[in-house]
C-alpha cells in the first residue's frame, strides 16, 4: 500500500507500475490490467479516477508497464480506503499471472487549477476516460457511415459495405464504436478476420477528438478483441505520405514490412504495409 504524504490540490497523478507476466497467461493479464479492464472498472468507482494505460514492452517478452491516471493523489487515496476489500481482493486474484510486479514510482504534474474545476475545459485524458467502447451494431450505422464521410484520410466505403459488416452471413469482423456521454459516436474502427489474421480496414475519429487519445483507445481495444478471437496478428496499409499515421501505429509496436507500387489513388501514391504480431 502507498503511504506518502499528500501535496496540494492543481497535480494530477500517476501511479506506474512493472510486471513480468508468465507466458501463458498473458492474455488474461492483458484483459484484467488493459484499459477496459477489471483494475480500470475498479478504479472507476472513484471520484478523480482518469485512465489507465497497459504498455507491452516488444523486446522483453512478459514486461509490460500500467500507468493509472488519477485527477489527484488525494483522489486516489480516497478511493482505495472506501474500495479496500475489493481492491485487496482483486489484488490477490491476479497473483497468479505474474513472476514478479514492482512499483515504478508515483509522480505528479502540476496544472492550471480550472482544468480540475468541475466543468471546467476538458482535458486530454479525461475526455477519452469518459468515452465507452463497444461492439458496433446496425444501429450504428448511420452514425459510422457519417464519420467516415469527414475524415479524409479515411478508406472510403459505400453504406452497402458497411451495411453488409452485420449480416449473418458476413465474413467475421471486429466492428467497434465510441460513445461519449451523451450516446453520440466519436469514432469506430473496423477489421477483418481471415484466419489468424486480422485486417485493420478503417479506423475513424471525429476531429474534435484527435489527439485526445481517441484513436489510441480504439486501437487497443481492437488489439484486445484480436487476442480474444486467437489472432497471431494484425496488419494494415497505409499511405506513404501519411506521416501522421505511419507514428501512430508505430508506437504500437506495428513494423514496416512492405510496399504495394500505386496502391492508392487520387493522388497515385504507394501503400504502406505494416503489422502487429500478437
């Protein structure tokens, strides 16, 4: 447990936190610790919790890193003296998929006190905390159908190929979307599954939502479900140009692996391919 003096109101917090997971049970570590995970709906019954982040390390086998946001220590503190039952409980549950877990450390940033007003402008973190993912259905579409119609460096479907996602009879996908509070769409990602191979096919944001870790969220709940449905990796094209995107899926471990001639068009460009073994 974590004992430290606590410091003024305006930091936000971090706890950060090392695990070598066994080899066989990386999968369920990855659920319980991920961002939609057993530890994140724990923490979310507190008031100031933020997010939680699960880093892989790809060249360490089994290491990942957890990074749990909190508005403030005093709301983290808070939280597990009115959650300490459950929070040992869950603790003791997940012994078993690890050799070893230490803490980093706890680290605090100041900021501009407003930004923890409530109602005050919306931060980064918090406005992809209180964003729901989900599996997509019918219903969505119109929602998917009008997002994709902004983005324009999205690959661009007709509503029949979206449409055709929900038939029975439809080659198996991963479809998800996100909610804000309010319901409304923010954003889907969409991927084939052919086998041990997933196909990233198009990933949406709305722009008011760009980096405010929207995508992320998305794209690791995509990875999550992939691990789910036994896939051993995902892979995407991408344009050559596309700079933005290219640091995006890097930073999740996705390697260049190859090049389609004039791929694309309007502008002819070539394609990108990256993947993700998982």
């Amino acid at each position: 447990m974590r004992n430290k003096p606590t410091k003024p109101p305006g930091c936000h917090f971090s706890a950060v936190w090392e695990f070598c997971v066994r080899t066989d049970r990386r999968r369920a570590f990855e659920k319980i610790y991920g961002p939609e995970g057993d530890w994140a709906r724990l923490f979310s019954r507190g008031d100031g919790y933020i997010r939680t982040e699960l880093i892989r390390d790809p060249k360490t086998t089994g290491r990942y890193v957890t990074v749990d946001f909190w508005k403030s220590r005093q709301a983290f503190e808070r939280f597990k003296k009115q959650n300490l039952v459950a929070y040992k409980a869950l603790d003791k549950k997940c012994k078993s998929l690890t050799t070893s877990e230490g803490l980093i450390g706890e680290f605090e940033k100041q900021v501009p006190p407003d930004l923890l007003r409530v109602g005050a402008t919306t931060s980064k973190t918090d406005l992809a905390a209180k964003h729901v993912i989900r599996q997509a259905t019918l219903a969505d579409l119109p929602a998917i159908v009008g997002l994709e119609r902004e983005a324009v460096s999205a690959a661009h479907w007709n509503e029949t190929a979206y449409r055709d996602i929900f038939k029975q009879d439809a080659p198996a996908r991963i479809a998800l979307v996100s909610n804000d509070q309010n319901g409304a769409t923010q954003g889907f990602v969409v991927a084939r599954l052919n086998g041990q191979a997933c196909e990233l096919e198009n990933i949406v944001v709305v722009n008011s939502t760009r980096r405010h870790g929207m995508g992320s969220r998305l794209l690791q709940a995509l990875i999550a479900d992939a691990r789910k449905q036994r896939a051993a990796r995902i892979f995407l094209e991408v344009r050559q140009s596309n700079a933005g995107a290219r640091a995006f899926y890097e930073k999740f471990g996705f390697a260049l692996g190859g090049r389609r001639k004039s791929y694309y068009s309007n502008p002819v460009e070539d394609a990108l391919l990256y993947t993700l073994m998982l």
